[in-house]
C-alpha cells in the first residue's frame, strides 16, 4: 500500500498572508532590540570612537574641555540648556585655545555649531543639520602673543533644543587645545541681539570691535593702536578695577576721532555703519561734535577812553535755542513697531537704516482664513536713481531665527514694494504690494534704505493714488543721553560666502 502526500500549492494569497505576519514580528521586535542596545545607535555603523563623530559626540561641560587632535582628525561635543543647570540663562560662550608656533589660519583649526534636526522617521535618529549655524571668530588676542590662538563664539540657546560643537584639525600638525564653555547675560536688558555670528556680552562685543578695527593693521601698528584704545577705556582687560576704567568721554578727542580713523580704514560703508552703531551703544563714541574753541573766550576787551566811559551797551536779542537735532534710530524684528491698520505707519531712516513692523491680522468679522491685503509706501526725497534703494519686504515671523543669529542677509521674503507712478511728483517716490495673507498669522515688514542719505516714508495700509504726507513719525526711546537707538541690529555674513 503506498502513501500519497499531497502538497499544497502556494498562492498569492497565502504570499501576502506570510508577509503580513513578518510584518508584524518586525514591528514588535525591532522597537525592543533598538530600546535594549546600551549605546541608543541601532544600525549605526559609525566609528566606535567616543567624540570623533556627531553619533558619539561627547557632553559639553561648563569650564575647560582639553582634548587633542592630530592632523585630520575631529572632535564632536553635544549641549543644551540641562547641560549648564541654569534652565533661566539662554546664552552660552565658546571659546577655543591652542598653541602652535606654524601659521594656522581659522579655516584650518576651529570649531562650529551646528543645530539638531528632529527624526524622520521610526528608525532614524535625530540628524544635525547640514550648514553650521556659525563659526568661531577669530580674537584680537593674537596681536600680542602669536603663539597664543583664539576663536570664540556666542550665541542662544533655545528651549528644548540641542546643538552639537565640531572641532576640527586640518592642519599637517598636532595640536592640543581647551574648549572653554561660560554662561553669558546679553548686553541689552530685554532684548534679543545677535548671538550666533557677534558676541552678546558688552566685553566680547569690545573684542569683536577691536579684530575688525586692526584686521588689516602690521603687527606694530595694531599694538600701539591697542594700547591707545586701552588708555582711553576702550578696551578693559580682565581683573581692572571699575576705579581704574577711563573714561572715553573725558579722552581727548582728537585721540578718538583718531582712533576711529584708523578703525574705520579700508571698510565698506556699510561695515563701517555697524562698526560706528556698536562702538556707540558701548559708550566709545562720546566725544564732543564741538570740538573747536570760540577764539575771542579769555579775550578782555581793550579800555578805551573818552565820553562813552561809563555807557551800557546796547541790549543784545534773546537768541532763541536751537532746536534739539533728531538722529534717526534703527528699529529692528526683536522690538517690532505694531503695524496700524487704521493710520500710516511712517518714520525716518538713516542711511542705511531699517525700521521693522509687525503685522497680524486677527479681525473676527471677516470668516475668510485667506485674505487679501495692499501696501503702498510714499518716500521723500527722491534723487537721482535711489528709488531702486528703497523699498519694502514681507517676512513670515518664524524667519526671525536667522536674524537673531545674525544672518539677515539670508531671510527670504515672500513680497516686496512694486515700482509704481502715483502723485506725479518728483521729489517722492512710491512703491506698492498687493498679495494674500492669512488670517491670524504673524508676519514682518521691514523698510529699508539703502542710499546714503536720510529719507522720509509713508507706509498705508491699502492702495493709496495720492496722500497728504506731512511730518513722520520720529522714534526715539528716552535714555540717559536723551535719545538711544534701539539694540544694535548683528552683522550678516558676506553672501559670497554662500
């Protein structure tokens, strides 16, 4: 008697039955391996070295970090708030040292900052991002020891965030360095100036000031330069008494206009307008516009003579006062100015200046999320081909981030003021956007002049043909010396560097 066996034949349907089941199991069992691996780098094929790359980047911690690097090689850090115990402080400064007595330049041996991205998916890991979000800047610390190296860096850190430190050595020599981490207090009380490309704190803000005044000087000229500026109270090294601070306003000021001189040498203009900006928010420019002596003061009058001995002179008429002399201020995204949806939103600019607006449109009656939306800007006085120069852009409010650490070349707008033809008057110029925004958004304006000279502008809220401009608005905020811009706006990096 044989005994058959009868195979079952296999089907699609009983395919797509198994495949499902290995679905399963890897979905159930993937999850508990990754959770179970000690190190948290599930499939990570990365080098097994702790601190050479981002997957095994080492904690941060506040103080010295003294590590070594030899030729090509890196190092990673990883920190965050938690890092530093201070959930209340929100800034952080980096500053690398090394000895070597070859020529290193920064873009050989530094350190950058790079932001985390969240997960992409189930079994990705948080990745960092791409670009770095700054560099160490070099210090004016090499003009005096030239084996001593510097490069630091502050910036702000955001809630719930992690940021990761690459140090790297491509250099042919080995070297051994410190990464020192501090918390910093920003300069301004309140505000939110520039940390990821220029220092937050009055003292590094010196230093910055400092490497870009003698960037170009020969070694001897940016040390009697340094020692000139130190005599003055513009520099103030660590451990000086507050007794034993000059004062720069009681400097001579042929010294400080000499000094700034000498800084301002070889920069652009618009370098040389932030350069002035900052120097005067640290209390370096307080020197006297009037500088020249009335030359008949101490003069004493001849005596003279005759019947007149004894006469009074003639009365002389109340001069009035001189109107107080308005210096237009810089209103930047940190400090918005609420933009009016009932009036016009004007003001004057300095040259090369900006005032930035917020704008939120929130109005309950209208049902609709899209709407639409008019902007027409009227300037004076226009000269020559400076209509091109001034101008209007829209910005979503989440960009504020790239201004914040300094990048506000790099913020994309989504509109800008169009050429238009309006008053038919040639002594002002018009520009008009017509567009959609949504209903309870955030987003930004901001004005910008880009010529030389001041100008008036007039920004409405709607299509307008012709307007009665009258006198702007003049910002100012009450200070100690009467007017003060607002905080200092960071310096962009050069687009060519993009």
């Amino acid at each position: 008697m044989k005994l058959s066996y009868r195979i079952s034949k296999l089907t699609y349907k009983s395919l797509f039955g198994y495949s499902l089941v290995v679905i399963a199991l890897l979905v159930v069992a993937v999850p508990v391996f990754a959770n179970t691996n000690s190190g948290g780098n599930f499939l990570d094929f990365s080098s097994a070295d702790t601190g050479n790359s981002a997957q095994s980047a080492r904690p941060l911690t506040k103080g010295l970090n003294v590590n070594h690097l030899k030729p090509g090689e890196e190092n990673w850090y990883i920190y965050g708030r938690d890092n530093f115990s201070l959930p209340g402080s929100a800034w952080i400064s980096l500053a690398m040292r090394y000895q070597s007595e070859a020529l290193i330049g920064s873009d050989q041996v530094n350190f950058q900052v790079f932001t985390q991205e969240s997960a992409g998916g189930w079994f990705q890991e948080a990745q960092i991002s791409q670009e770095s979000i700054s560099a160490g800047i070099p210090s004016p610390l090499k003009a005096t020891n030239k084996n001593l190296i510097e490069t630091f860096w502050t910036g702000h850190i955001a809630e719930n965030e992690h940021y990761y430190v690459r140090v790297f050595n491509n250099s042919p020599f080995g070297l051994d360095y410190s990464l020192e981490a501090k918390v910093e207090q920003p300069a301004v009380s309140g505000a939110t100036p520039a940390g990821l490309a220029v220092p937050a704190n009055a003292r590094q803000t010196a230093w910055t000031l400092t490497a870009q005044a003698i960037n170009n000087m020969p070694a001897a000229e940016a040390a009697t330069w340094m020692r000139q500026a130190q005599a003055v109270g513009w520099i103030v090294t660590d451990g000086t008494l507050p007794d034993e601070v000059p004062n720069p306003g009681q400097a001579n000021s042929e010294i400080l206009w000499q000094l700034t001189a000498q800084a301002l040498e070889g920069q652009d203009p618009q370098a040389a307008t932030q350069w002035l900006i900052q120097a005067d928010s640290l209390g370096w420019l307080a020197i006297p516009l009037n500088t020249l002596k009335n030359p008949t003061q101490g003069v004493q009058p001849e005596e003279t003579g005759g019947d007149d001995d004894g006469v009074e002179p003639p009365a002389q008429p109340i001069q009035p006062e001189p109107a107080q002399v308005y210096t237009p201020v810089n209103i930047y995204p940190n400090e918005p100015l609420p933009f009016d949806f009932n009036n016009v939103n004007s003001g004057r600019l300095a040259p090369y200046g900006e005032h930035w607006y917020e704008l939120i449109l929130g109005d309950p009656s209208h049902k609709q999320l899209i709407q639409n939306m008019k902007l027409t800007m009227f300037f004076t006085p226009m000269t020559g081909y400076m209509s091109n120069r001034v101008n209007f852009e829209l910005f979503p409010a989440s960009q504020h981030h790239i201004w914040a650490r300094g990048d506000s070349d790099y913020m994309e707008h989504f509109g800008l003021g169009m050429w238009v033809s309006r008053d038919e008057d040639y002594d002002t110029g018009e520009r008009l956007w017509n567009g959609t925004l949504v209903d309870g958004d955030r987003y930004l304006i901001k004005v910008k002049n880009g010529t030389p000279d001041e100008v008036d502008y007039y920004l409405f809220p709607n299509d307008v043909e012709n307007a009665e401009l009258g006198n702007p608005t003049l910002h100012a905020r009450p200070g100690p010396n009467g007017q003060v811009p607002y905080a200092v706006s960071p310096p962009t990096r050069a687009e060519a560097s993009r």
